[in-house]
C-alpha cells in the first residue's frame, strides 16, 4: 500500500512536465537540525523580552534589577533600601561623531545593528542614532547571593528560583536579569559586573561576567574581593547601548509608580545628570510573606493534571489529589474518584484516557474551598492611599478599595483599585492610569492590557465626570489597579500587559466601581455642600437691609431683629435644599477627602475648584439666583419668574472642566413653593433684595435632576 500512494517525482509519470530539482534531502537536511540555545534564541527574539528598542531597553533593565532587588529583600524579610544610578558613558553626540568617523571603516562590513553580531569587536561600533551608551546600577540591601549562584543567575538565561512554585513575586520565568546583561553584552560587548555580600564579617565578592551564547552558560572574566559598607545586599552595573526618555515610559515614571505601590521602600534615584532624588519609605512595615500554595483544583487543565499524576509513580491518585492540591481533603479526594468511577487506590501514573478525562471533569464539579487569602498580598487599602499620597501629594480626595481573594485558572488573585482626584492634577487632560501586577507598574501595551480595558468599560459619568464613549475619563484624576496574584497571566515574556481573563476583567471592573462610586458621592455631597453655602451668602447679604426695614417699621433695635435672622438662616437654606432635592445632603461616603476638600468653605483655587465655587462664566451669571417665593413675583424682577434654561450646554462653566459635571443638578428652585419656608422669606420686604438682582452671586448652571433610577450604572456584586 506504502508504494502506491508515495508521491513520486519522476517525470513521466508527471506527463512529462518539468518538476522542480531535488535541493537537498532529508539527510542532508538532518545535518543542519539542532537545538537552539535559549540565549540563542532571545539574541534574535530580544523584542520579546522587552529590549526591542533603546529606550525601552534602559527602562527594562532598571525595571528587571530593581524588580529582583524588591523581591530577594521581601523574601528575606528585609526594610529594602534601593539605590538606581543611571551613568551616560558615550554621549549621544560622542556617538554621532563616532559614528561619521568610523562610517567609512564599516563599510562593506555588513554593519548589523549594533552589537547584534555577538560580543566580538561590539565594543568599538557606535550606538544607533538617538542612542548612547549607559552604565546601569542597581544596589540593593538584600540578603545577597552566595558566590557559586551568582554566574547562573546573571548569565544563563532560565535560571531562577520563583518558576516552578506558586507564590506572588514580581519575577516569575527566570529570565529578566539574564537578559538584560546578554542585551547590554550583545550591544556593547561589556561583560555585567556583579558584587554581592551575604552577611556581616563575609567577604563581598566582584564578579565580571559573559554569557556564551551558544551554550546558555556563563563566563567568569574575572572575580575578586572588594570593600562592602553595608553587612548585606547585591549591587548589578549593565553597560548597555540606550535612550534615556522621559513621559509615560520612563525610568523617571516607573520609579515614580513603584513607589506608589511599595510605600515600605526606600528609594534613591540618581539620573544621567547627576540628579538625585529620594523617596524615604512611608511605612516600615514590610508586606505579610506571601504564602506558597499548590495548584488549585478549580482551572486545573487536563495536561497539567497528567503530569501531575504521572509525576507520582508511587502514590495513589487520591493520594496526589490530598497532597498536590490545595483544599482537596481525604473526603473531598474520595468524592472525586467517586465521581470519576476511578478506583482511588489506583497508583496515579496510571490514570490514562478517559479515566484522566473524567477525573478532570470531576475536579471542576466537587465543591472545594476557594484557595487561601494568604497566598496573595495586597498593598491595602490604607497603604495604596498613603502611596497615591506620595506621587500626588496634592490631590483633593483620595479612594481606594482591595477586593476579596479570587481565582482565575486555579491561580487566586486581588485585585485593588485607588483613586487620587482634583488638587493639582490636570484638570484637561485625560485620567491618568497606573497598572500594577504584584506591585509592578506596566507601562507599555496598554491597549492589550486587561487593566486598561476595566477602566475604558467603566461608566465614569456615573460618578459626575466627564467621558466619551471608550475612552478615559477628562477629569484631574489617577486611577491606579494593582493586580496581586500567584500568576500573573502576561501576554508577552516582556511582561507588559496582563491577559483578558474573564473572572479578572470582573474583579477589576468592580474594584474600579467600588472607588468610582465614593468617588461620586464625594462629589455629590461637596456640590451640594458649595451650593447651600451659597445660597447663605445670598441671604446673609439681604438680612441687615431686611432687619433695618423691619426694625424701622417696628421700632426696633435692628441688631435684636438681625439676631434671628442669622439664627434661623443654616436651618432654612437645608430647607430649601431638601426641597429641591427631595433627600438630605448627602453624607461624603468613603475616602479620604484631603484637608482643603474637607473644608468646602474654602475651595481651592486650582483644579476641582472649580466645582467647588460658583461657576464664574457670563452664560452662568446670567441665570437668575435662588430667591424666596415673594421676590419672584415681583414684576421689577420679571427675570426671576422665569426658570432657568435646564442644563444648556452653554450654561455650563466650560465643557472641559470640571464644573461642567459636577455641578449640582437643580431645577429652577425660584419657580417652585417653598412650603418649609420659616419666617425669614415672609418677612415684608421682598422687592429689595430683587432690585439687586444683577448684582447678586451668579448660581450654578442648571442640569437635569437625577433620579436615583438614572445612573447609567448598574452595580453586580
Ligand atoms: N538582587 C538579588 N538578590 C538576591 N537574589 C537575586 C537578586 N537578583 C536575582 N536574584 C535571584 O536570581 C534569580 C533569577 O533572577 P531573574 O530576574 O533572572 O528571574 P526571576 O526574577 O526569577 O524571574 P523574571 O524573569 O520574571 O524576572 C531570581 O529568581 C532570584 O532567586
Ligand atoms: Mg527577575
């Protein structure tokens, strides 16, 4: 049958057209197939691990030391104290000169980019343009790393010890430090230079070393003994070829950002100017140890469920299911072979075919216990709030909330969200977001991030802001969403974007609401705080022309008829604002409003400001003030009769600002009874204060009223 059906070549068989000629066979294609190193691999695919341009090749390599510096301090319970040198070796106008000279050397070379052919002679090419050459430091007052582990860990890549156990850290595949020193090896040819200590009265050793390419192995250049201050920690200089930016993707920015999410560390950043700045730690409390735990039953694949089994020749399957499961006990293990029709005294690596299917299938049907808040660590609501404190140390209000534990594919998770609102933050500009996955920011990809894309699909006009349909919120705001989990599902190796799983897209929608919400009653309650202080202004103006009307008439002394006018005067403006509103003002819920929101009667110049104090556009001064019953009818004040235009776009103090959304939504109270009126507006002289009118304190523009039914929003919790 074989000879039949084999294809043949042969040309007569093929009526005589011409086939193509035989290139090479499959032997002699066997002598070219052979394994590719790791690092072989990643010096073609570097873009994959984050180093696919320069800038964000310096952001990666600071982003990978100090992520290793955090975690190595954490797990050795250790107050981390961080030092970040950025040094400029070869300027970029040093370079450019280089580079015009050694042009016509190059020539005919084949010149790759820099460094790609390998170490050899990458030390004499110039950075590509915009580039220049940077010398990389990160000091750390971690535990240190013992002199035997120290080749491995910065030179082979795949070497590390948080890939095979299920605990929250920042680094995950054994990959990051690696390949920052094979990228700045491939582009300048310089070895990395590692000096670490590991405790008092030890030697501190210095370490240069080179990645062989070829063999994912490292290279010991040379080693000796140095002079280490402190009685601890690890110290890692890269020289690499790179661009030092600043924005949304800066070192700057992601120094910044860490800070928020790591109050207990302190930090000490030294720029290529020679800038320095220090970020002292805010709290001294380190985050709780993060507990290891094993797989979790609920997520679990069936390929996965396999090698577990299989992994265990000596065991029965219910014996794997007690020990290598987290919430599985000896009863619930029982119940899922039941359930499987699997004897559960079978030994576990001959759980095959379709007795490994339904064994699967019965995992994901028993009820089994979520997995252990403990295995995730949030940074707290309190301490996220202290954080968003230190980057915007001058916002008005602050929020935040940390969700109950979760699982998604077996793996628990937290997620947290924080808001820093109004101050001093961009009052035109577009919500600022800052995305963290186990207390690491994200700062690039952020469309195909999961975090992103909560925070696009939130109704923010449900929390009086302003927000096209998709987009962010206009508003002086920082969203910050912190994802603390066993696994951080990445899209890429580069660790940049975090994946659209459903059951996290769920958590962090309603983190994002949870803050959103007291955002809004926050505001809620200042705009109607602004406005009953208003509406006393008004009144308090009027009462001593009333009194002295009064007290003329009465022959009073006018002070003795001022006296209960002012009395009477807080008790009857709430009066009028439950009234219009038809409820009591609204308490501030939640947050923590900084001390000049707290004080409404002093609102702050800038920012949210302007929605604390009467909008000051001609359109809003134009609409007539509040005034009691009697003044309106009053044919001198023909204006008062008639409402206001109800929330005209033009009404509004400027489409961008804040006023624009927050502001109260009143119908033209002037119009309308006010039947718990005290006797201040009965009081025979209305038709003064409406001769005033055009002088009086313009009122806030107008908007249609919401009902409670009108939020856009629906919560599902
Ligand atoms: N400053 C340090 N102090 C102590 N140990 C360190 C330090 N830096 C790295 N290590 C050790 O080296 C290992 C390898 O680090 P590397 O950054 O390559 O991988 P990782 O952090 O495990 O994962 P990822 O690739 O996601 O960063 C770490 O797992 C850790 O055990
Ligand atoms: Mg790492």
């Amino acid at each position: 049958m074989g000879n039949s059906t084999t294809p043949t070549t042969d040309a007569e068989e093929q009526g005589g057209a011409e086939v193509p000629k035989r290139r090479a066979t499959a032997e002699s294609m066997a002598t070219r197939q052979r394994e590719i190193s790791v690092s072989e691999f990643f010096t073609k695919n570097r873009h994959l691990l984050g180093f696919d341009n320069p800038a964000k090749a310096l952001l990666t390599t600071v982003k990978e030391a100090v992520d290793n510096s955090l975690d190595a301090c954490e797990e050795a319970g250790i107050l981390p104290a961080i030092l970040v040198e950025i040094r400029e070796v070869v300027s970029a106008s040093d370079a450019a000169k280089n580079a015009r000279k050694t042009q016509g050397a190059k020539e005919g070379q084949g010149a790759d980019e820099a460094g790609e052919g390998g170490a050899k002679g990458a030390s004499d090419r110039s950075p590509p343009g915009g580039a220049s050459r940077f010398r990389v430091i990160i000091e750390d007052n971690g535990p240190g790393i013992v002199k035997p582990q120290i080749p491995k860990i910065f030179a082979k890549l795949l070497y590390g010890s948080k890939f095979h156990r299920l605990k929250q850290s920042r680094g995950q595949q054994g990959i990051g430090i690696s390949a920052a020193g094979l990228y700045g090896q491939l582009t300048t040819g310089k070895p990395m230079v590692i000096t670490s200590k590991t405790g008092k009265g030890r030697p501190a050793f210095k370490i240069h070393l080179r990645i062989d390419t070829k063999r994912n192995q490292p290279d010991v250049v040379s080693e000796e003994t140095v002079e280490w201050a402190g009685e601890h920690g690890t110290r890692v200089e890269i020289e690499l070829v790179a661009a030092y930016r600043g924005g949304r993707t800066g070192v700057a920015e992601y120094l910044e950002q860490t800070v928020v999410a790591n109050p207990h560390m302190a930090l000490t950043f030294i720029t290529p100017k020679g800038e320095r700045s220090e970020f002292p730690r805010v709290t001294n409390d380190l985050p709780r140890e993060a507990q290891e735990i094993k797989p979790h039953p609920r997520g679990v694949e069936l390929g996965m469920l396999h090698t577990m089994l299989a992994d265990s020749p000596d065991k029965s399957v219910k014996q794997v299911l007690v020990d290598d499961f987290s919430r599985i006990s000896p009863a619930v293990a029982q119940e899922i072979c039941q359930r499987a029709k699997v004897n559960p005294k079978t030994p576990a690596d001959r759980v095959l075919g379709d007795d490994l299917e339904r064994l699967h299938h019965a995992l994901g049907e028993v009820k089994v216990m979520a997995p252990p808040a403990t295995a995730v660590v949030p940074i707290g609501e309190e301490l996220l709030i202290e954080g968003l404190k230190r980057r915007f140390p001058r916002a008005d209000f602050y929020v935040s909330t940390t969700r109950p534990p979760s699982v998604y594919r077996g793996n628990p998770f937290v997620v947290e969200a924080g808001l820093a609102y109004g101050g001093e933050l961009p009052l035109d500009e577009l919500a600022e977001i800052m995305r963290f996955a186990n207390r690491v920011p994200l700062q690039y990809q952020p469309k195909a991030c999961a975090i992103s894309e909560a925070v696009y699909q939130t109704n923010w006009r449900g929390y009086e802001l302003t927000q096209s349909k998709g987009s962010l919120p206009q508003a002086p705001l920082a969203i910050a969403v912190h994802l603390a989990s066993v696994w951080v599902p990445f899209t890429s190796e580069a660790k940049e974007a975090v994946a659209h799983y459903d059951d996290l897209m769920r958590e962090m929608k309603l983190a994002i609401q949870e803050c959103g919400r007291k955002l809004g009653a926050h505001l809620r309650a200042r705009a109607h705080l602004d406005r009953e202080l208003r509406r006393r202004s008004l009144f308090e103006r009027y009462i001593p022309e009333v009194a002295g009307a009064i007290s003329s008439i009465l022959g009073m002394a006018k002070d003795a008829v001022e006296k209960p006018f002012y009395a009477t005067l807080p008790t009857f403006v709430r009066g009028l604002e439950k009234d219009d509103d038809g409820s009591p003002p609204p308490p501030p819920e939640g947050g923590t409003p900084a001390p000049a929101a707290a004080a409404p009667a002093k609102p702050s110049p800038k920012g949210p400001g302007a929605a604390k104090s009467p909008p000051k556009t001609p359109a809003a001064a134009k609409s007539p003030p509040k005034v009691p019953d009697a003044v309106t009818s009053s044919a001198k004040a023909p204006a008062l009769a008639k409402p206001p235009p109800k929330a005209p776009a033009a009404a509004r103090p400027s489409p961008k600002g804040l006023g624009a959304t927050k502001t109260p939504p009143k119908a033209p109270a002037a119009a309308r009874p006010s039947p718990k009126a005290p006797p201040l507006v009965k009081a025979p002289v209305p038709k003064t204060p409406a001769k005033k009118e055009p002088t009086a304190p313009p009122r806030p523009p107008a908007r249609t009223p919401k009902k409670p039914g009108d939020r856009q929003m629906t919560l599902v919790e």
